[in-house]
C-alpha cells in the first residue's frame, strides 16, 4: 500500500477529513482514489535569482505526474540563495534538510520531486530525502545565461573575483566595474561556472539521483521544461515500485559522485555536502575515501575555476552522461538509479569532440582536483582545491600572519602597513562551522591590496572557513577541528612558519609538537545564543563529518508518522 492511501482511501472520519482538505485546493474524492501523490519540492524564491523560475518548471512536472496519472501537490520550502543570504546559507543547510526531511514523512506524499539550485538547495533537499526514505528525484536548475562582458563570456563568481583584484590593484575604473555589473546575471538560473551549484548538480547525476542529461541543460531553455516533465512521469513511477533513495545512496553511489567531482575539478563545498548526505543515508564515508579516489582519478574537464570553459558547455558535448562515459573504467556502472536501471544505461559517448572534456588517457591533469590535508594544523584534515591553484605554491613554507576573524582581516588587509610579502601564509580563524557561524566562503582571503599593486596573483592562504566553488588560488580550507572548537589554528601565531606540502599532504606549523600544543589557545567568549543558532553552537559536527547536526545521523530510524484509526466521536484528532 502506497503511503497516501493511509490518508484518503478509508471510510473514517479521519479520511473524510484527509478528503475534504484537500477538496478546498479542487481536488475532488473521485481523484483521491489511491493513486500517487508526488510532492515537489520547490525552493522557488524571489529573493533566489539561481531558482528563481522554477515556478514555471514546476508546472511541467504538474504535467508530467498527471500525465502518468499521478496527483502533484507543491510543497514550498525555505531557499538559500548565495547573495543575500547572511552570514552564510551554510548556516541553513541543515534547518532546509530537517524541513525537507519532516515534510515529506508528515504529508501524504509517496514521492518526492526536488527543484533545488543554487548551492545549499539540492545538498539540503538530497539529504532530507535521504533521511525520509520515501522515493525521491531530484531536477536541478541548471545553469544560467553567461553573462558577456567586453565580448567574453562570464561565470557570475570566477570572473567576478578576477576583476575584483583588478579593480583594486587600479587597472579597472570604477565605471567599468559598473559597467560589469549591469551585464553580470543575465537570467534565472545557477552560476554558469563549475561552482557548487553546478558541482552538485553533476553530482547529483552521478548518484543516480536524477535523470541522465538533466544537469547541464540551461535554465531557459526548453528542454529544461522537457526533463520538468520527464521527471514527474518518472516520480509516479518510483511512487509505485521504487527504488527510495536508501537502495541509490549506496557506497557505490557515493564512490561514483566522488570520482565524478575529481575528474571534472568541482567545488571543494561538495565533499561536506557528500559527507552529509552518505550519513543521512547510512553511509560511513570518510576524507581519506575522497584522497585515495583523487589520486587515481585523472582530471577530463577544462572547466572555469579549474580550466577554462563554462559548465553549460559541456552540454554541447553530451552532459554528464558523456562524461560519465569517459569515466566508465573508473565507476561502479552497475549502481541502481532513478530510472530503476543502472548508471551504465544512463551514460552516452559524447556526439561531438570538443575540447571542454578530454579522456582519461589524455587529461587535463594526472590527478584529482581536490587533496586532504592533515598534521599538526589539520589533525581531522583540511582540504586544497589543487586543480585551481598555483602549481609553484603546492609545496611552500612561509610566515604565517594570522587574522582573528572576519572583522579584523576586513580592517587590516589593506593596511599600507601590513607586514607581509608574497611568501607571507595568510591565515583566517574563527570562521567554521561554529566560529563563522555556518562557516562562511571566507577561504579564499583577499589578498593585500599592496601586493597587489606589485602584481601578485596568488599566495598561501589557510582558514577554518569555507571557500566559493567558483574562487581560486592556494587556498586551504575546512581546517577541523576549528578555532572556536578549540583546533590548532586557535594556539597559531604570527610569525609561525606555517608548510604546505601537498605532494605529502601536509599542512603544518613547523614548531616542536609539545611547544605547540602547550601554548594556550587564543579563545574568545560569547554570550550563549538563543534560537537556532544555539541548536548550531552544540550540535554542529565538525567539516571532516560533513557539518550536519550530531542528532540528524545519530540513533535509530523515524517512527512511521502515517495517520491512525480515529473514532468519530474525536473532535479534532486528525
Ligand atoms: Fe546561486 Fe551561484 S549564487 S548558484
């Protein structure tokens, strides 16, 4: 028996009540007859440009659910947009997931659609699935026009951050920077670079939980409208027979997404997102799974921040199903998907040739995109994005100057007086999961508008933050534990000579260990917070666990929360 039909097909007043809600929205008894009813969940908003039109998509899969004689009924959630959203959507990752996850165990639903986007959105919704277990596809929605500027086309953040450094090293006028900004989102839709949002959406693709090609198509076009369609025919169908998410989310799946992520150079935001979601699911994962993954898997894609090219160009050349192709020899292919077949029948040879994805006889790069680091600065590991780095700075010893959060590194970087040189390692604390809160993308840290002027690019720069999946430079992130949870970065000082050697992924301050653990850590009081960022301040795990909630992964399953028998003479007892 399908989960809904607990709710309408009985003869108590507890159906009659079920029914007749329902009849206010115009759907009639004779329609609540025990077929499936497919939620969609839509992180539709106006203040959301990545997800802004999926309202219209919405109404695609309104046809395909009907068209596969379905009932589609629209569960509106919380949006996290990357923008406006302050300190961090980090911060609601969790709060998005535990919506998604209780919405869909309290309703009537027998499947879920998930319209997710920008770069929280579909980790939230995944991992809400994932802990529901009741099936579940995801559409993501896709990515947005390039913006051109000066006849180049643009990725919203990569290029931005560029110009950014252009601006105040004085080789770009203030009108020229408008100028950029009135070309710089052309439309609705997630960032057209390989930054998380896009990372997600092809990993999305890869654990099989969404139909093959649906990641790459932009978001105005109208095959977008078409997947929109294809999806809700395809929900009702896992709404009869399965499989839920716990039968796709399986340590295959997630080794397949993590060699996905490595050959295409994809964000470093999405090893928490698949760390949170494996756990939802069950799945022990660990940051050494994604290291041994990254050194066998060589990088294919020439993708901006990494490489050169927007995302939305790889769907010229076949989607991920193409690249899925490539990667055949590397992936467990035979991995149940949404389609109820395995990834193998989802992949395709790419139609065209095209020099955005290469082969793994001829990559990019030898290795994956993304190393873990670990020593006496990173006990519980950090990450380097190393396919966006500067290769001279892979292996670098230098002073560390050390800023105490956000607020102090805002106030001092561009001090003329600064002490600091190329060689200098910067060094953000205080901005994880619980010191940001929500561990902001502060990672990547400005560099000193001096050396800038001098013409540096890049330099060292280490934190506890997290660091946008379009930024770039050598930048080591998700330091755990953090400063604020008492990590080394909390006793480092300035002045410490600080090494990066990613060849031997370490990341260490080069002091004897019992100097360095003696010293007392440099710590700093707050008042305890009230709401729900106290449920953050005690409970947020660490970025090696994947910064869910302790007591979302912890203890047994959900009660079943399907309606009981009611007397009729209960007044109220819904
Ligand atoms: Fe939403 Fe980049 S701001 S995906």
């Amino acid at each position: 028996m399908m989960r809904s039909q607990q709710w309408f097909v009985r003869d108590d007043l507890a159906g009659f009540l079920h029914r007749s809600s329902l009849a206010a929205t115009g759907l009639s008894r004779h329609v609540l007859d025990g077929r499936p009813v497919i939620g969609i969940c839509n992180s539709w908003s106006d203040l959301v440009s990545c997800n802004f039109h999926l309202r219209g998509v919405t109404d695609a899969v309104r046809r395909g659910v009907a068209r596969a004689g379905g009932i589609a009924v629209e569960l509106s959630t919380m949006s996290l947009g990357e923008a406006l959203m302050k300190p961090t959507t980090m911060l609601y990752r969790n709060l998005v997931a535990m919506e998604v996850e209780e919405s869909i165990r309290a309703y009537p639903i027998d499947a879920v659609v998930l319209l997710g986007g920008c770069d929280k959105t579909m980790p939230a919704q995944l991992m809400g699935a994932a802990g529901a277990d009741v099936p579940a596809i995801a559409l993501p929605s896709g990515p947005a026009d390039p913006a051109v500027f000066r006849g180049r086309e643009l990725g919203v953040g990569t290029d931005l951050w560029s110009y950014v450094d252009e601006l105040r090293a004085g080789r770009m006028s203030r009108s020229d920077f408008d100028e950029l900004e009135a070309a710089s989102v052309p439309s609705a839709g997630h960032c057209p670079e390989l930054g998380t949002a896009s990372t997600m959406a092809a990993l999305t693709e890869a654990l099989g939980m969404a139909l093959p090609g649906s990641a790459t198509v932009p978001a105005t076009h109208a095959r977008r409208h078409a997947f929109g369609e294809a999806t809700g025919e395809r929900a009702v169908a896992l709404a009869r027979n399965g499989p839920r998410p716990s039968q796709i989310l399986t340590p295959a799946a997630f080794d397949n997404a993590i060699t996905t992520l490595m050959a295409i150079g994809g964000s470093t935001n999405a090893v928490v997102h698949l760390l949170a979601i494996a756990r939802r699911a069950g799945v022990e994962l660990s940051l050494d799974r994604f290291d041994e993954i990254a050194a066998r898997t060589p990088l294919i894609t020439n993708l901006r921040p990494s490489g050169e090219e927007l995302f939305v160009r790889l769907n010229a050349v076949g989607g991920i199903p193409a690249v899925l192709d490539r990667l055949s020899p590397l992936l467990d292919t035979s991995a149940l998907t949404v389609t109820s077949a395995s990834l193998a029948a989802g992949t395709r040879p790419a139609p065209v040739e095209d020099a955005v994805l290469s082969t793994l006889d001829e990559p990019f790069a030898p290795s994956g995109g993304i190393a873990v680091l670990r020593g006496n600065l990173a006990p519980d590991g950090a990450l380097i994005k190393t396919s966006a780095a500067t290769p001279e700075l892979l292996r670098h010893r230098g002073p560390a100057l050390v800023f105490d959060d956000h607020h102090e590194l805002s106030h001092r970087i561009d001090d003329p007086d600064l002490d600091v040189t190329p060689d200098t390692v910067l060094v953000l604390r205080n901005a994880g999961p619980i010191g940001g809160p929500g561990m902001p993308e502060w990672g990547a840290l400005p560099l000193p508008e001096k050396l800038l002027r001098q013409g540096v690019t890049d330099m060292v720069r280490v934190s506890d933050a997290r660091m946008s999946g379009t930024a770039f430079g050598t930048v080591a992130v998700h330091v755990a534990p953090e400063a604020a949870a008492g990590g080394p970065l909390s006793k480092l000082r300035t002045g410490d000579p600080v090494v990066l050697d990613v060849e031997h992924r370490r990341l260490a301050v080069d002091i004897p260990d019992e100097e360095f653990l003696r010293r007392a850590p440099s710590t700093r009081q707050s008042p305890r917070p009230r709401g729900y960022l106290r449920l953050v301040n005690e409970h947020i795990t660490q970025a090696d666990r994947g910064c869910d909630f302790d007591f979302m992964t912890d203890g047994g399953p959900a009660p079943d929360l399907a309606p009981r028998s009611i007397p009729a003479g209960w007044h109220g007892g819904w």
